[in-house]
C-alpha cells in the first residue's frame, strides 16, 4: 500500500498546477498582441523582452550572483536550444490559439509535452536521471492522448477569425506559416 503523498510533494503539484493554469492566459494575451502589433513575430518579440523586464528585478532582489559563463560555455550545443523551444511555443501559441481555441491549443500542448517528457525520462536523455517508461506510465500518456483526440473531436469547428485591426495580418501570417 503506497504512504499517502507528503505535504511538501503536494505544495508543489499546487505551484505546478498555478503555472500550468498560467499558460492559457500567456496564449491568449499574446495572439491579442500579435494582432495588435500586425505580426505574431512581434508579439514573440515583445513578449520576451517583457520576460525579461520582470526577472531582471527578480534577480536583483534576490541578489542572485552573476552567471558562471565558463561552465556555461562547456554545456553541449542542445543545452542552449530552450530558448529556440521558446520562441517556437510562443509564436506557435500565439497563431494557433485564435484558430483553434484556447482549450484545443493547450491540451495538445499537454500531450506532447507529455510524451516528449516519456521519453525524454525513459532514456534519461538532457542529464536527467533515467525513469522507466512501465506500462503505468506508458497508459498514463496513452491516455492524455486520447484525452487530446476526444478534445479535438469534439469541438465544434466555429472557426471564426479574430477581430481586430490587425486580424488580417494574423490570418495571412498563420496561412503562411503552414498552420492549420
């Protein structure tokens, strides 16, 4: 019989869980951007340099010594492609939450984010340690995904375009870009 889940393991689900339920609302504010900006790439612009206005007095406040850059510079190449993985989910989030919905959006987000993590943990792959992917785990994700074809399914497909001055431009930018 397993022990019941202690409180600290708990009040960090509860953070994870504030900060997952974040990400919608970052989705939706920056397709609002993009189309107030006239392009989804100065959205992915300005919502990075935003970003960084806010943690630049984080790090202040806290105190935070100045970044070892020679450790950094030894790290392999992959370990400097978050910031590429940023950009890419911003601007993904961004011309995809107007056409398919707030909620289509980020459960498929889930899901991938979910299986590339299985993977990532069977093969202890980034230098992380190694966490089997059992059949537990394994029906977990199965499930998330059928979750994520259930979401898809069914909604309705209203698709009507965003409002806005800058909605033209959204549209041409997400035809474009090959998104759906």
């Amino acid at each position: 019989m397993n022990s019941p889940i202690p409180l600290t393991a708990l009040a960090l689900a509860c953070a994870a869980l504030v900060a997952g339920a974040l990400v919608p609302f970052q989705a939706g504010s920056n397709a609002a951007l993009g189309r107030a900006l006239g392009h989804p790439l100065w959205a992915t612009v300005t919502s990075l340099l935003v970003s960084l206005l806010v943690v630049l007095p984080v790090l202040l406040a806290m105190r935070v010594p100045a970044p070892l850059l020679g450790p950094a510079a030894q790290l392999p190449a992959w370990a400097w492609l978050g910031g590429v993985a940023g950009v890419i989910y911003i601007t993904a989030a961004l011309l995809l939450t107007p056409r398919v919905g707030a909620g289509n959006f980020i459960v498929c987000v889930i899901a991938g984010q979910m299986l590339a993590s299985l993977l990532i943990d069977h093969f202890g792959l980034m230098g992380l340690p190694v966490k089997q992917a059992n059949g537990g785990r394994i029906l977990g994700v199965a499930l998330i995904l059928a979750g994520m074809l259930v979401v898809q399914w069914t909604t309705r497909s209203e698709s009507s375009p965003p409002s806005g001055p800058a909605s033209t431009n959204l549209s041409a930018a997400t035809t474009t870009s090959g998104a759906p």
